[in-house]
C-alpha cells in the first residue's frame, strides 16, 4: 500500500506533466560509478537532476509542508466554479478565465485539425446553485451558436468545420457535461449535503433507475420542483411514478410536510407554505454573518440547504441544532432573540416528528382494495356492501394514482 508521501510524489509528477518513462531516463543521467545501489542513484537523482530541475518536496517537507497544506485544502469551502475548473483542466481543457464570477471561459483544442474552440458558461441567476451551473454546461451541447473557434488546417471549407463543430460539441462538450455532473455532486457530499441520487441508490439499490437521478439534484430541489407536475420528472431525470411516490414519501419525512399536501402540490401545481423566513435572515446578520453561504459554512450545513431555508423552505429536525448553536456561538440566543423582537416561533423551531401511523388492514371494495385504520374495521362485517366499506373507510391512505408508467411497471 502507498503512504501518502508516495502517493503525493505520483500525484505531482501527473499535475506537473512528467512520466515513469522520464523518470528511469532520468536515473540514466546518473553516474554509477562507486554507487552501491538504486537508492543511492535515486539520491543523487533527486538532489541534483530531478525533472529538467523542477522536483517534488522530500518527505521531511512534504511531512511539515505540504500535507498540513494540503489537509486544510481539503476543509476549505470551495467554490463550484472553482471545482468544475479544476476538473476541467485535469480532463485536458484550457480554463481562460475562472475570476470569481457567474461565467466560466474554457477552450480545448481539436486534435485532428488543430482548430481551437472556447465556450463560456453562464451561471448567471444562482451561481450558488450547483443546478445552474449544470444547465449552463447542457445549453452547450443545444446551441451552436454559442461555440466559438479560430484556426484551424481546414479553416477554408465549411463542410469541415461544421463537422469539426458537431464533434466537439457532441463529444468533447457532452463528456464535459458528464464530469461536470459528477463534481458537483462530489462537492455537495463534500459540504455535507445529500443528494437525491445517493439516497435513492442506497434505500433502493435494487432499483436499476437510482443511477440514472440528475446527480446533482438534492432534496431542496427537487422539493422546489414538485409545484412544476410533469416537469417534475425532468428536473430529478428520470420518469417513473414508483420512483417519485417514494421521493414524495421521503419528502414528508424530510421536511415534516404530509403525502397530500405535497401530492396535491405537484397535481394541482399549489405551491407549498413557503415564506421567506425575514427572522433567520436578521439572526444571521445580527450573528455577524453577511452572505447565507458564511453562516451556512460556519454552521456546518451545505450552502444550498441553508439558502433554501431562508427561502422559506422547513429546516429539518437534523439541521434545528446546527443553525441555532451557530447563532449561540456568535451571541444570539433563539429563544431569547424571539422573546425580544416579540416575534412569533417560526415553524422551524418546532420540533417534527411523524405522525404515528395507524394500523392499516385490506379491504375489498368494488373491485378494489382500499387500506382501513384497523380500529375502524374491526367490528366490520366485510360481507356488507361496498357503499358501506367505503362509509368506515375514512382514514384511507393515500392511493397510488392510475398512470401508465405505473401499470408499465407493475410493481
């Protein structure tokens, strides 16, 4: 197994261009004579020679260096345009300008005709928003227009060009679209957060269609999403009912909301109890924190969840204590804050637990099997008529809605 000092000098050796190859030609440069070993080739080597006199940092430095350097990299908050650059230039793009902004330029050369072409991304609206980002690299792969070239051996016959266009925008663009994808979502697990996909693949991992969830999509997105209906399906990627019945199921549990109401929000487009919370906003300004993200790292919370709770969205029970020892850290004491201000508790500070469940029983009715409170069917005679079932049957549990895909599916 590599120690991490060994696996650092690989790992430098890749970011700095140079190969195994040029190594062991490098130990060639060394004069032998009166060496008794590789170890003492590989010595001098790296005292003197190294890769045309660039080297990597020896273990002492690397120790008292380099890796407290690196382990506070790692802690570091780092940007989503920062991340997708970085990515970028490991995957061979040229990054033109990645200055703090909701634009990212980016080129990459053909290697058949060594025509130069450079896009910009735009994450204007939500640069905070992994999701934009995200758009922004898909709309590339549409628009034609937005691709930018110069140079080129065939720069005279349009035939070719247009060729070269559709390679680099169905190929290289969509590839890139792909890594995007998957570092973004690396940097939301990084800041704590949960992606939609990552659950899903875990509490159904028989389920073939997990992996095919939008990876960047978390539970607040796809909450904001569900007023869209149809559109639904689109914004978390895939469109199977099974798969959002349960999503939905995870959202009441999430967010303390019940089946209805977030069912008859995505049937009847009605939007969800969702004001913006004026009083987390002036306890976060109050604390000393200017922008959400600040406050959002300093309470250990991803930067989309806590933003989307200052949108209105209901903080989970996991997150109540995060954001209000935070705000106690910087002398702002919740309870306190809201005696004084003369401000009602916000739904977010009561605690949500589910409701418990009565026990449900089968009953046939018309053809159909609706679940009954067992306490309600008890003393039933199930011979009766079906008109009287359904007269018991009050505490129905949601039903499972008529739709093709579901029949399709036939779980």
């Amino acid at each position: 197994m590599l120690t991490d000092y060994e696996r650092y000098q690989l790992e430098w050796m890749i970011e700095h261009g140079h190969s195994l190859k040029e190594f062991v030609q490098g130990l060639d440069l060394v004069d032998l004579d009166g060496i008794d070993g590789l170890e003492d080739a590989y010595a001098i080597w790296e005292q003197d020679y190294g890769f045309g006199g660039e080297i990597f940092s020896n273990e002492r430095e690397f120790n008292e260096e380099d890796a407290p350097a690196l382990a506070a990299a790692e802690r570091a908050p780092v940007s989503y345009q920062q991340a997708i650059a970085a990515a970028l230039r490991k995957d061979g793009w040229s990054v033109i300008d990645d200055s703090p902004s909701p634009l990212l330029i980016i080129s990459r050369e053909s290697p058949t005709t060594g025509r130069t072409f450079s896009v910009t991304v735009s994450a204007k609206g939500d640069p905070d928003n992994p999701l934009t980002w995200l758009n922004g690299f898909k709309k590339l792969t549409e628009e034609d227009a937005l691709i930018r070239w110069k140079g080129g051996r065939d720069s005279y016959s349009t035939l070719l060009i247009g060729q070269d266009i559709t390679h680099f925008k169905d190929g290289d663009v969509a590839a890139a679209v792909a890594l995007v994808a998957e570092t973004l979502g690396e940097v939301i697990r990084r800041e704590g957060g949960v992606t939609l996909r990552d659950w899903y693949m875990q509490a159904y991992p028989e389920d073939p269609l997990g992996s095919k969830i939008n990876p960047v999509v978390t539970f607040d997105d796809a909450l904001s999403a569900v007023p869209t209906g149809g559109s639904f399906y689109d914004s978390i990627g895939i469109a199977d009912s099974v798969a959002r019945e349960r999503i939905f199921e995870e959202l009441c549990n999430r967010y303390g909301y019940s089946y209805d109401d977030i069912y008859d929000c995505w049937l009847d487009g009605k939007p969800l109890n969702a004001d913006p919370d004026r009083a987390l906003q002036r306890m976060r300004r109050e604390a000393g924190y200017r922008s959400a993200a600040d406050f959002a790292i300093a309470a250990g919370l991803s930067i989309p969840a806590y933003q989307s709770y200052e949108r209105g969205v209901l903080v989970p029970p996991e997150a109540i204590v995060n954001v209000t020892q935070a705000l106690a850290a910087s002398g702002v004491q919740v309870d306190a804050w809201f005696a004084e201000n003369g401000n009602r508790r916000p739904a977010w500070l009561t605690a949500r637990t589910a409701p418990q469940q009565p026990e449900k029983i089968a009953v046939a009715a018309d053809r159909r099997f609706n679940l009954v409170d067992a306490r309600d069917a008890s003393g039933l005679d199930l011979d009766v008529e079906a008109s009287d079932v359904r007269g018991v049957a009050h505490d129905l549990a949601p039903q499972q809605p008529d739709t093709p895909e579901h029949a399709a599916r036939g779980r």
